[in-house]
C-alpha cells in the first residue's frame, strides 16, 4: 500500500499518531481494507455462494466472484461517469443484492459511500447530499410504495454537487430525467482500480449517527478501525464459511454492516441472505428455504418473531443465534426466544460511532438475559460518569451514569461538526454515548435510559428537535414538543403537544400528522400521536429549557398512556 488514494481530509477528525501506533502495534488494525476484505474472500471462497436475495431483476444468487466481477464492472463504468477517488456517493437502497454491488463498486473505486435508510426520504436525502458534498445517489426505482427515483431526481436537482442518479431497476423503465440505470453502468474493469491502492487509515465511508438534535450527523470510519470491528466482531460469533446470515433489518444499518453482519460474513466466507421485509412470514421461510444460522433483529421484531413462532409451520431448526439490539431486550423477552424459537440469544448494543458489546456464547443465562454484553475490545477505555456533574467525576462502581468510551474502532470526531465536536467529545478524545448505564462486577454493561434528548422507536433513533421543527413549520402551530411515551411493543413512541397559533381554528392531529409526513421525512419520524393544548402543561419550566420541559411532558404523556392504554 502506498497510500495514493486518500479519503477527503476536510472534516474528519484523526485519531492522534501515537494512539494509531500503539493500535498497529496491538495488531488491531492490519492495514486491510474493504476491496481487500472482498479480495480476500475471493480467493478463499471464489465459487462459494456470497449473496442471495431478490432485487429488482428478481432473484439471484451470487457466488463471490460473481460479487466481485458485478462491484469491478459497476466501479468502471461510475468512473467512466466521472465519479472519483474521494468522492461521496449517497447509497439509499433496501435489502437487494445490487446493495451490497454498489457499496463494493465504491470500495474498488475509493469513493465513499454515504449510507441512507430505505425509509428516509427527500429531507434527509438532501440533507446528506448537501453535507457530504455528495456527487451521485445511488438507489432504486419504488420502494415500499414510495418512488425513490423520482425523490433521487428531485434532490439532484436542488444539490448542485450531485451529478448523477443510479437506479437499480430492469432495463426499460421509465425513469425521471438525468437518472441512469445501474446495469447500464456495468463495463468490462481495468485490471486495477482506484482502490486497490487506498490508504487504509483513509475513510472507508459516512454512516449516520441516532441523531439526538436535528438531522443525522455523518459519521467517518476508516478502513483500519472498521474492519478491526468487523473481525473480532466475527470472531466473537463464531462465523465461519457455514455461516448463513439473514438481514432482517436494513443493510445500511451499522447493527446490519458490521456487528458481525454482512462484512463479518465476507469475512469469514459465509452466505448473507438478504430479507425484503423483517415480517416473520418472510423471514420465517427464508430461515427454512435457506438454512439460515444466524440473525439480528431489534427488540419489538424479536417480539413479534416470538408470538408467530408457536403458530408457525416453518422449520427453523437450522437457527442457531438470534442478535438482539439497537435497543435493550427486557429480560422477560431474553426468556422467552431460546424457547420460541430454538435459537441461542445475543444481546448486542454498540453505536455506529464505535463502541460494540456482545455477550458471549458461554456466558451464564442470567447474563445473557440481563445485561448487554462486554466490549469486543480490551482497549476498549469505558467512563461512566456524573451526567449533571461539570467535571463528569466517575461514580461508584456498579452506578448508574453516563457512559463515555474511547478505543480503536471509536471515531474521534463527526464529520464536518466542529460545534458538535466540542459537545459530543471530550479533550481527550472519549466519546459522550449520551447512554445511560451501570456495569457490572464481572465487566457487563446494564443499559438503563439516555441523557440525551433522543427517542428509541423500536430501535430507530428519532431527535426531538428535528420532528418539533417540522411542526413548527405549520402555519396553524405556535410551539410543539415531541416526547417519547413508553409503549409494550416499540418500547417507546413518539407524542407530540402542539400548540395551535391563538384566535384560528385549531389543526386537527391527523392533520398535522399528515403535514409531517408530506414534508418528506421518513415514516417512523411522524408523531405517533398528536396532543393540541392550549399550553404546555407545565409551571415553573417556561420555554427556555427544553430538556426540562420535555421531562415534565413525558411524564404526563406516560401517566394519561397508563390510565388509557391504547
């Protein structure tokens, strides 16, 4: 490697020379990268089956050289199209297989995936594209009866950067102006490209953070630190070549990418099964069709697989794990899946900013039932503090507060957030997780809440702000606050208390609820409900803080759910 292609250097914060040492040296980062890591597994697994999954031609089954062959092919003819070394492409696409052919593609050419939600929509698209400077969208024609195409068409329109619209889609249908199909950029490759030769202390690509005020910050991981996460990640699981994983979740999801997920299974030379939907009538038959051992889901989909399992036909016999994360599995449910579904539990809760914990196959029941796991790494520096402490002074062993972490996966910085930064980080480079949690005496993470005013809808991560925002963009709306209500299945969902400007007929809930989502923003972002008051029911708080506010609207949220369960 001689480190001809980097990564854009404006904006990514580095880890410091003497800590990237010292994790060579540790051997946790190789100087392997991503078009290695596919490399690699071409010629350990060529003919092995790399992918399966139905995409917009129907359904294929890829071998690994066949993967390789699509993502070289694809990665040519992007460059003939302009797209270079460095360049920022925004990836919003479903589980297809033409997903995981475009991410390589962008890795043999050294150009940076943007990583987007299929349920994201023009708002954030444009939001990405703007920050990340973003030179192409690459996506699909409709999607879960939304036109993806045409919204891909319409931010490339308003984003002066974004040259190019990719669609995945069979050849012959109709498309908005500018948009191109993905198979028609399919040419025959050099024999070296681009990112054959990339740094790998370079950025790989910029996935997106939960989000606790505003839109999404963009996250940067290198080569070196991600596929560190990626390896040990694999090997804490077990994966080897038998491994067939289904991705019951979005790919583009870090939980998906890398926890062990679809690298961790190029890794160990597996088979990624890619699920169109999460239902557990889908899933179900392609865990019997397939043989699948191994899958990740968030708690509410864990819950939902549970109660189908007992009136299911389907032989599930071959699934050995099931991951639960993105939020915490209460123990009654940790219970119930071995029994449900035959398949051992692992709890993993991690962030796309670094910081991943597992428990472990051998770890007693009550662990695995209870807690959420140990770091993948020993270098990985945990902190849990006073959160209202200015000093953030450690608390007693086994308290609960606010965790802090470092280590060599960890980013160090988000992209372009200079302001955030200073929040979000400190001096000495720990990361505020903006989690709450207690660790035990063995060393097990117990994830009790956030400090952050953020909203875990069934593992999507929703900023109060950005939905308040969108109200408040209501002609009818003086002030709205969003507040997360505890909820059975979702484990949280979202209410908001708008209030209506004086002297006009007030909005009507459903009405608003329409107006958000008619300002394209994807789906699980809409209030789940929606409260018009007169005021905010409140004393002594006022509109200066909001955290404070927010706090005393939640309770009465939760109180009025308790009372009338829905």
């Amino acid at each position: 490697m001689n480190g001809a292609v980097t990564a854009v250097a404006d904006g990514v914060v580095p880890y410091p020379a003497e800590v990237a040492e010292r994790y060579r040296a540790a051997g946790y980062w190789t100087g392997q990268t991503f078009p290695d890591l596919l490399s690699a597994a071409v010629a350990a697994h060529g003919g092995r089956t790399a992918v399966v999954g139905t995409g917009p031609s129907g359904a294929q089954r890829w071998t690994y050289a066949e993967l390789d062959a699509r993502a070289r092919g694809l990665a040519a003819g992007l460059a003939e199209r302009g797209v270079s070394p460095g360049d920022r492409v925004v990836v919003w696409m479903p589980n297809v297989p033409e997903y995981l052919e475009t991410v390589f593609a962008l890795f043999r050419l050294g150009a940076l995936p943007v990583f987007a939600l299929p349920a994201h929509r023009s708002s954030e698209i444009r939001y990405f594209a703007e920050h990340a400077e973003a030179v192409a969208i690459v996506t699909v024609a409709r999607h879960d009866r939304f036109d993806h195409a045409a919204a891909a068409a319409e931010v490339a329109a308003a984003v002066p950067s974004v040259r190019h619209v990719v669609v995945a889609a069979p050849s012959g249908t109709d498309l908005p102006a500018r948009a191109v199909t993905l198979a028609s950029l399919r040419h025959t490759p050099p024999e070296t490209l681009p990112g054959d030769d990339v740094d790998p202390s370079s950025v790989a690509f910029l996935q997106l953070s939960g989000g606790t005020t505003g839109l999404p910050k963009l996250i940067p991981r290198t080569h070196d630190d991600y596929h560190y996460s990626v390896r040990a990640s694999a090997e804490i699981c077990g994966l080897s070549p038998d491994t067939v994983y289904l991705a019951a979740l979005p790919a583009a999801h870090n939980f998906t990418m890398s926890s062990p997920g679809l690298l961790g299974v190029v890794h160990a030379g597996g088979t990624s099964v890619l699920a169109p939907s999460p239902d557990a009538d889908t899933c179900f038959g392609l865990i019997e069709a397939e043989r699948v051992t191994l899958a990740a889901v968030v708690p509410p989909l864990a819950a939902a697989w549970v109660q189908a399992a007992s009136a299911s036909t389907k032989d599930l016999s071959s699934l050995a794990m099931l991951q639960v994360g993105g939020a915490k599995c209460a123990a009654e449910l940790a219970r119930r899946i071995p029994v449900a579904l035959g398949a051992r539990l692992q709890q993993v809760f991690g962030m796309a900013e670094g910081l991943v914990n597992y428990t472990r196959d051998d770890d007693p029941d009550d662990v695995v039932e209870e807690t959420q796991g140990r770091p993948i790494s020993p270098d990985d520096e945990m902190r849990v503090v006073d959160p209202a402490d200015p000093d953030e002074r450690e608390v007693p062993p086994g308290e609960v507060g606010a965790l802090l972490t470092r280590g060599p996966y960890t980013i160090r910085g988000y992209y372009r957030a200079e302001e955030h930064n200073a929040e979000a980080f400190t001096p000495d480079g720990f990361y505020r997780t903006g989690d709450l949690v207690r660790i035990t005496a063995r060393g097990d993470i117990v994830v009790t809440g956030r400090v952050k005013e953020q909203i875990n809808r069934g593992g999507e991560k929703i900023a109060a702000e950005e939905v308040e925002n969108h109200l408040l963009a209501h002609p009818d709306v003086v002030d709205a606050a969003i507040v997360g209500v505890p909820d059975d299945f979702l484990g949280e969902r979202t209410h908001a208390y708008v209030i209506p400007v004086p002297d006009r007929d007030p909005p009507r809930p459903n009405a608003l609820r329409r107006f958000v989502r008619e300002r394209g923003v994807a789906a699980y972002k809409v209030p789940d409900t929606v409260e018009v008051v007169d005021a905010f029911p409140v004393t002594g708080v006022g509109k200066t803080s909001r955290r404070a506010l927010r706090t005393a609207l939640a309770a009465r949220a939760t109180e009025k759910a308790e009372e009338s369960p829905s």
